[in-house]
C-alpha cells in the first residue's frame, strides 16, 4: 500500500530545492533592476511555501517502499515541470500557457527544445532560471535531494532503484549513497572546469556558467538566439564538443577516469565503441558535406563534428543550419538522435549500450541457430547480461520506438508535416532538442499547436523517465489487487 503523507512529505523535499534556485534567480534579477523580479520573487515564495507545509504537519519518515519511491520519482518531476513553468507565466512575453509549460518540461527533461523566437529577450534573472532548470534536471532531482537528506532506513535504495535503471547501475559497485555522491562529484567537476575554460576563452561569467549547465546536463538551452554560432569561436566549440561528449559518457566510468581506475572510458569496450560510432558519424557527414559542396573541407569537419556529438549526446546545441544538410546527413543525424549516449550520463535516448547490447544478443541468437547445443552469454566489459536484463533491453527499445511512432502520428494528424512530425518525435523523447523540417537547428517549437506542445511535453518526460518507470507506475496505481 502506498502512503500519501510518504509521497507528499518527499514531494515538499523536491519544491524546496527548486524554491532555492528561484530566489538565486530572484536575487540575479533584483541586482540587475530586471522586470523579472515580482514573477521569480513569487514563484519561489509560493514554491518554498508549498514545499514547507508537509515538513511541518507531516511526521518524519523512517523508511520508504521501492512502490512509494516509484510513486515519488515520477510524480516529483511532473510537479516540479508544473512549478518551473510559474515564472514564465507570470512574466508574459512568449510564455502562453502552452508556452510556458513546454519550455518548463524541456529544461528539465534536458531536451533544450525551445518556443521563443528571441531569446536574448530574456532578464538575465529569467534567463538565469531557464539554465538552472537543465541544471536541476541534468543529473536528477531525486539524486540531489537524496544527498542532502538524512541517509534512512530503504529510503536511498528505494529512490535510487526507482530512478536508475538496471544497465547503468552495472559499473557501479557500492552503496547507493556513496554512487551518488560520486555522480555529484562528476557532475559539479564538469560544470566548474568548463565554466573556467569558456570565460578564459571569451564568454562572460554569465554565459559561461549557463552555457556549461546547457552542456554537462547535455539539455542545449543557450542564452543567444543563434546558440553557439553566436560567438563563432572554435576554441569556444572545442571545449563545448569535449564537454559534451564526456557528459554523455557513463559517470562512473568518468569518475573511474578521474581517479585512474582500471575500468574506465579509455578501456571500457563499450565506451571506447560508443566514441568510435561517433568518430564515423562525423566522417560520414564531413565528408558529403565536402563533396556536395555546402562548407570547404575545413568547415565541413567542424560543422559536422560538432552537430553530430551535440545530437549524439542529445546537448543539442548548434553551429549551424543543419535543415540545410543534404539528406544523408540529415538522415544520419536523425539516427544519432535516436542512439544517443551512454546509460548512467546525462544523455537521453535509447543509449548506446542498449544498442551495443542488442546487437550482441542478435549475435548470440545467430549462433544459437547454427549451433543449437551451444551455450552462449552476452558481456559487456567482461561482465555477462543475465537473460532478464536482455528482455529488459528489447522490451524498453520496443516501448521506445512505438512511443515515438504513436507521436509522430499525432502530430501528422494535425497537419503537421512529415519531416517536422517524425524529427520534433523523435527529438523530444530522445532529449535532443532540435529536428528538422519546422523545428530545425535554427528554428523553434513555437509555431506548432498547443494541443502538439502538450503531446511533446508528455514525450519529454516519457523520454526522461525512460517510458517504463511512467508505465510501471499507471500499473501500480491501477492494478486491482
């Protein structure tokens, strides 16, 4: 049986977390003279409020359920994409209702889709808030909440297990405090080294700090209507790629990296493969690009470098106009828009390893049909996949893609066109952010329907929660017994 006062006391947990970043967001505001002050300033009293009631009439929790913990994970994003919309509300401009709950969900769930036409009309204070919450978003609320929280009886396990999925929890070989302590750790090192290495070369403090939330929450919101095209700096676009690319690497083997570890992404076979894949991608694209003429050979690799590991590691930050592309590349990115990342990053998507995975199940079939008396297992980085993680995998990339077929109808179904239905699908429940057609590289959502702003909203989150936690969930709640 799930407790109520368990979900709401946790729930209070997740507001005051959020409350805090809006009075930061309040307090950049106020320090510039901005207009935006009065909507954060509000948004973070009502939040703190709201998050402050079940600390004060519900009693202390001792321990919670894996089902109760599954019920906070999902409810607690879907209240906190409902908060985060407040401030652009209350501010106007863009932000409809439609308008801001998209934009709300986006950040959150790191797609870094956008509805504004003009960005840079943003209060810093606004601004600042749009970044925080691919901040928040990027390694997880439930895992920032449960290290300031009191280690309890189940309630660590019960939350971790809740929002981690089985595959990315295999290079991980310790107490779930202490893992994620260590993702933290990952995550803040990124955060502050990049930030360093952007002012040094040539963006402010400001943009500096947003851009490297923007980029190791792999989420693509930047502070310029031109993204990084902006600053047409390729020293800026170096470090962004690095950046990127580790982010959506595996956190542990990254901490492993960090701490020189055996394991790690320069021996982990499926790190190594996942870099490899991408070095391809990028050949490919430079080279029709060379060929068809669009950028010289110079251009051609920074531009294809850049787009393919900013969709592959779903950040979705642009250098360019990819609507522009030619159809193979276009295609291509379409494909490493649905691949994306590694299992246990910030990246979205199927992720690599399942892909790597299947594959070798695929391989392991193969043989089996050859030679039936055989006996086969699939392993990654020498450490064999049980059958039920393997069912898991083909079950999940099957939730996945008819998710993405059923939005893609949808948005058909309204008019939209093909290109624009099947991109702006796959883009949100991958947490990529840009597609093609209507909501290219340079372009936004904001000329679609509300009622296709709703349907990606719910793609989003989907995608973020990796579809069967969300499905799961309706199971638990609607089950008869």
């Amino acid at each position: 049986m799930i407790r109520t006062r368990v979900v709401i006391k946790y729930l209070g947990y997740i507001l005051l977390f959020n409350a805090l970043f809006l009075f930061i967001s309040a307090v950049i505001s106020f320090a510039h003279g901005e207009n935006s002050v009065s909507a954060l300033l509000f948004s973070a009293l009502l939040t703190a409020s709201l998050g402050s009631f079940p600390q004060i009439f519900v009693e202390k929790i001792e321990e919670i359920s894996f089902h109760e913990g599954l019920v906070i994970s999902v409810t607690g994003w879907i209240i906190t994409c409902i908060v985060g919309m407040i401030p652009y509300y209350i501010w106007g401009g863009e932000f409809t209702l439609a308008n801001a709950l998209f934009e709300s969900v986006s950040g959150y769930t790191t797609t870094g889709a956008s509805i504004l036409n003009d960005v840079e009309v943003l209060p810093k204070g606004l601004l600042f808030w749009r970044s925080s919450t691919t901040f928040i978003g990027g390694v997880g609320i439930i895992l920032f909440v449960l290290l300031v929280l009191p280690e309890k009886k189940g309630v660590q396990s019960s939350f971790y297990r809740s929002e981690v999925s089985d595959l990315s929890k295999m290079s991980f070989r310790t107490r779930s405090r202490h893992i994620i302590r260590m993702i933290v750790t990952v995550y803040f090192t990124l955060i502050i080294v990049e930030t360093i290495l952007l002012k040094l070369f040539g963006m402010t403090f400001f943009d500096a700090i947003c851009h490297s939330f923007s980029t190791v929450a792999t989420a693509g919101f930047s502070t310029k209507n031109l993204s990084i095209a902006a600053y047409n700096n390729i020293w800026i676009e170096v470090v962004i790629m690095l950046f990127m690319l580790v982010s959506s690497m595996h956190f542990g083997l990254v901490y492993a990296s960090m701490t020189n570890k055996k394991i790690n992404i320069f021996t982990s076979r499926p790190a190594r493969m996942y870099m490899f894949v991408t070095f391809i991608g990028i050949m490919l694209v430079a080279f029709q690009l060379t060929q068809e003429k669009v950028y010289g050979l110079g251009e051609s690799l920074r531009y294809a470098a850049f787009q393919v590991i900013s969709l592959a590691s779903t950040t979705g930050l642009v250098t360019a106009d990819t609507a522009k592309w030619p159809l193979f590349s276009i295609i291509l990115l379409l494909y490493y828009s649905m691949q994306c990342g590694m299992v246990g990053s910030t990246a979205g998507g199927i992720k690599f390893d399942r892909i790597y995975l299947f594959f070798a199940s695929v391989r392991k079939q193969l043989k089996s049909i050859i030679h039936p008396e055989g006996i086969y297992v699939v392993k990654m980085d020498k450490k064999i996949i049980d059958h039920g993680l393997e069912l898991q995998i083909v079950t999940f990339i099957i939730a996945y893609l008819f998710t993405m077929m059923i939005t893609t109808l949808l948005l058909a179904a309204m008019g939209i066109d093909g290109m624009t239905s099947l991109s702006a699908s796959i883009a949100t429940i991958g947490n990529v952010g840009p597609g093609f057609g209507e909501v290219s590289s340079l372009g936004n959502y904001g000329q679609l329907p509300n009622t296709a702003k709703y349907i990606l909203s719910v793609n989003m989150l989907l995608g973020r929660l990796e579809i069967m936690n969300v499905f799961a969930l309706f199971l638990l709640l609607f089950r008869k017994d």
